[in-house]
C-alpha cells in the first residue's frame, strides 16, 4: 500500500513567534520521500526537528516576520510495526487529562457499558458514541472536552475520539489520540481517531466512520489534543491564512467494517 500526502500552511504573524508544526508523517513509517519546506517572509528558514517518545516529529522555527509559509509531502510505501504497549502506557493513558475527563465521565461509562470486555467493549463504546453525536463542524470550541461533547451531542472527529478517550479510560482501559493523514476523509483535513491497549496491542479506534482506517497514517500521538495539534505557538500572535491537506492511496481505498481489531500502519 502506497500513501501519498500533502499539507500547505499560510500564517500571519504580529512580533516574534516560534511557530512548532506536527504535520511530518510519524518515525518509523517506510518513507519513500519526504521534503519539507518553511519560508518566513519569502526566505527559506531551516526548521528544528524534534521527536518525541512516540515518534511524533515536531518542526521548530523562530520567526520575526508578518508571513510564515510551510509546505509538506510525503509519500509512504509499506507499513509500520505495531507499536507495543509499553507499562508506562498503562499509567499514563488511564489517567484523566484536560480534554478526557474519565474520572467525570465514570459513571455514564460503567452504566452504559457494564459487563463488557475486549473487543465487544472497544465496538459497543464507539457504535454508542457515534450514535450519540452528530458530526457537526464548526459546533465545538478549542477549549470543549469530553464531557461538554457528550452534552452537546455533537462535534468533530477529535470531540469523538475525546469521548471514546474519556470513556475507556473510565472502564480502566489505557487508551489515546492520535492525529493522522486519513485518504478518503471528506472533506480532507487532518483528522483524530482513538488508540486502544488490548492484549498488548494499540488498536485504533474511529467513532466518526469517516475515512477507512487501514490507509491511515499517523502524525502525531498523545493524552488528548493538547499533545497532538498540528501547530503550536509560543509568544506573538498567528493568524490563519490557509491549511490545505490531501491525502491519497494507492491502489484504491481499502475496505474496513470499522469493527475488526485493527493496529495503525
């Protein structure tokens, strides 16, 4: 399986601002090539990478300038290794955190999902919270968790994947975020699913049914989205001009249930 993928990002900026991108297909992943490209102000500026204990591959730049240009390509022919559940997984991915509050959503999940285990408990947590929701864009705020998703009943794919998150997590069940390049979403954006311990293995979890999961590349992997944004900045102020992401797969969409166990590749 060939994965070609493509993200454009236009910023305005006021004073001084370092500007860290999450947008470069995660470490480990078979790349057939690569280029990114940062401009401020026209100049092309070389960014620092970064990568974190997942493999997520941030790209840092100070920059002094009214504009800020990125560019992204990459293309991925092959798979990655399943990534292991390591035992600081199992501490860190059951604790609440700013937009998965399990410890509040506790007694909704053990009312809902009493009895229920493995597989059965990964399916039933997200036919019901994409039976719940409706996928609205625009409807959530920046700052919503799971628990204001729930009452809402409605959001985007990371106000689903925050609930799914939120609602494991309440059972004792490790569980995270993770950002991805996802061929055949509509209309393409960078998009959140939800990753899953069980039996040792992350099993990747998508509520919105949106995008096959098998063609899925991941970006970025954490708590929440505090941990997964595709940019973070530090002093100054930003302004959005245009994100542009594409996402393609060759030979063709594959098929996908969206119940069978399944491990981001």
């Amino acid at each position: 399986m060939q994965r070609t993928v493509t993200c454009s990002i236009d910023l305005g900026l006021t004073g001084p601002v370092r500007l860290i991108y999450s947008v470069a297909v995660a470490q480990g992943l078979p790349l057939a090539s690569e280029t990114i490209s940062i401009t401020i102000d026209g100049a092309s500026v070389e960014p620092m990478e970064i990568v974190d204990a997942h493999g997520t591959r941030l790209h840092s730049v100070d920059a002094n300038g009214p504009q800020a240009s990125l560019s992204y390509e990459a293309v991925v022919d092959g798979i990655d290794v399943e990534p292991p559940v390591t035992d600081t997984d199992d501490i860190v991915y059951l604790r609440p955190s700013r937009y998965c509050e399990s410890d509040s959503l506790g007694p909704t999940a053990h009312a809902e999902f009493a009895g229920l285990t493995g597989y059965d408990l990964l399916s039933a947590v997200s036919s019901w919270v994409g039976s719940r929701l409706s996928y609205v864009p625009g409807s959530s705020l920046p700052t919503d968790g799971a628990v204001r998703t729930l009452l809402a009943r409605q959001g985007v794919c990371r106000d689903y994947a925050h609930l799914v998150v939120a609602l494991l997590r309440a059972l004792d069940v490790p569980a995270r975020l993770v950002s991805v390049y996802a061929p055949g979403l509509t209309p393409m954006d960078f998009h959140a699913v939800a990753e899953v311990a069980l039996d040792g293995i992350w099993e990747v979890v998508d509520a919105t049914e949106r995008a096959p999961r098998p063609s899925m590349l991941r970006l970025a992997t954490g708590r929440d989205a505090a941990d997964t944004a595709f940019l973070t900045t530090h002093q100054g102020q930003v302004r959005f001009g245009s994100v542009t992401v594409t996402a393609y797969v060759d030979p063709g969409l594959p098929a996908d249930d969206n119940r069978s166990p399944l491990s981001l590749g």
